[in-house]
C-alpha cells in the first residue's frame, strides 16, 4: 500500500510539472477517458481543480457505477476512437495506449491533439501483463510504451515511480 500511495503522489507531481495550468481547470471541460469503478486515477483532483469532466467508457457494465461519482457531468458509452462530438479543453486518457497497437494509439493521440487540442496519458513505462478484467477484454495490455514513443508523437513525457515506473506524456 505504501508503494501505490507514493507512487501516486510521484505521478500527481510529474503531471503538474509537465501541466502546471491542469490545477486550474475553473469550468474547462475534460474528456476522462477509460475509467473504471475500481480506479479513476486522478479524477477527484481534475474535479476538485474545477475542471467539468465527462466519462466516456466502452464498457456497459461500468457505467452505473461511474454514474454515481459525485462531480461528474456525464458519462457516455463508447470508444474514444469513435467519439464524435463536442470537442474538450483537455482529453484525460490514463491508461489507455497501451491497451492498443502503437500505430492506432499513436494516430489516436495525434488526432485527439488536432481536435482537442491539450491531451494528457499515462500508461506503464515499459511490458506489464495485464489480461482482461470483468470480462472486459479491452483490459488486455498489447502494447509496451517507452518516453521516446510519445516524443515521436510530439509529446512532452516523464517518468514516476519505483516499483512500476509509469509514464505522464502531455500533447503541448
């Protein structure tokens, strides 16, 4: 426990260097993408920042869960890469590359950066198996990102933690 709690508090301190501006989000809208009932890394501090999120998940089974967070503005049912709609100040998608191949995430990223403008991810640095969790078989891990991944891509990234190291990348 003492592990997760540091490295947390590691990744909320690497965040905030590579987006200072992220703890003043003062009714910005983020896209918080991929969250599940048993982990919203982030999301009571994007909420308590001032930022108005909406969950956009894949997942049914989770979505009455997410429904319940206080804070939220809304949840939608779907794919990130099928989103069509408004756009975001900021698109939050923690742990999310690396459940793709590197070149639909990295065109992904790319393209969520031209609409949105401001994305920020996370993801492990480096191979961590992760198989499908409650069914979900978009849990699975497939690919294994390192920083120069995401500055290929046009991003600025860090790297947290001691135990598994994890990886902030930001678009701007």
């Amino acid at each position: 426990m003492t592990i997760y709690c540091q490295n947390n508090l590691e990744r909320m301190g690497g965040l905030v260097r590579l987006v200072p501006t992220i703890t003043e989000g003062n009714g910005k809208t983020a896209l918080y993408v991929g969250a599940m009932p048993t982990r919203q890394d982030f999301l009571d501090a994007l909420i308590a920042w001032g930022w108005k999120v909406t969950i956009i998940e894949q997942f049914a089974p989770y979505l009455p869960e997410l429904r319940q967070i206080e804070g939220v503005e809304d949840v939608l049912c779907g794919l990130i890469q099928d989103y069509i709609g408004p756009t975001f100040d900021m698109v939050f998608w923690w742990h999310g590359p690396e459940h793709m191949g590197y070149t639909a995430a990295g065109e992904l990223l790319r393209k969520l950066a031209t609409e949105h403008g401001l994305v920020v991810t996370g993801c492990p640095r480096g191979h961590t198996g992760s198989g499908d969790s409650d069914g979900n078989e978009l849990n699975r891990h497939i690919s294994a990102w390192q920083v120069s991944c995401f500055e290929a891509l046009g991003y600025r990234a860090n790297v947290t933690g001691t135990d598994i190291e994890n990886i902030t990348a930001v678009s701007r």
